[in-house]
C-alpha cells in the first residue's frame, strides 16, 4: 500500500466532488424531463436523491480543502466542516 500525502489525498477527495458534480448534472436533468410529466412521485424521489448528492458534494469539497491546507499557517481554530 502507498503512502500519501494530505494534499493527495485532498485531490482524491476533489476528484470525488467533482464525480459527483457529474451525477447531479445528470438527475437535475432527468428532474428537468419530467417538468410536463404528472409522475410526481418520480419526481420526488429525485428530488430526495439530489438532496443527498449535494451534500455528499459539499462534504467532499469541504474534506479536500482541509486536507490540501492542512498543513497552511491558519488561526488556530479548524473546522472540518461549517455549518453556517
């Protein structure tokens, strides 16, 4: 098993993001083809799959910046992820 650094790490986790960037792109889409459609259940169940990714995505943006500046000079305080 290799070694890596933080900041490979942290561009795994970038590439993850944007991986799942790419499925959103894609359910918004099939979310956006059933506008016309009474299938509202369908509709709802992308909606609850979107909600997922996008905080899979946020989670995965978040994670890799703290890895790839792990090591900056910052202010004491480090927050994995913020909830604001």
């Amino acid at each position: 098993m290799s070694e890596k650094t933080l900041r490979e790490l942290g561009e795994e986790y970038e590439a993850a993001a944007t991986i799942v960037k790419d499925r959103i792109a894609l359910k918004r889409a099939q979310l956006h083809a059933l506008k016309d459609s009474v299938c509202s259940n369908e509709a709802y169940l992308l909606k609850s799959e979107l909600k997922l990714l996008y905080a899979e995505q946020r989670e995965a943006r978040e994670t890799a910046e703290y890895l790839k500046s792990y090591y900056e000079p910052h202010d004491g305080k480090r927050e994995l992820f913020s909830y604001k």
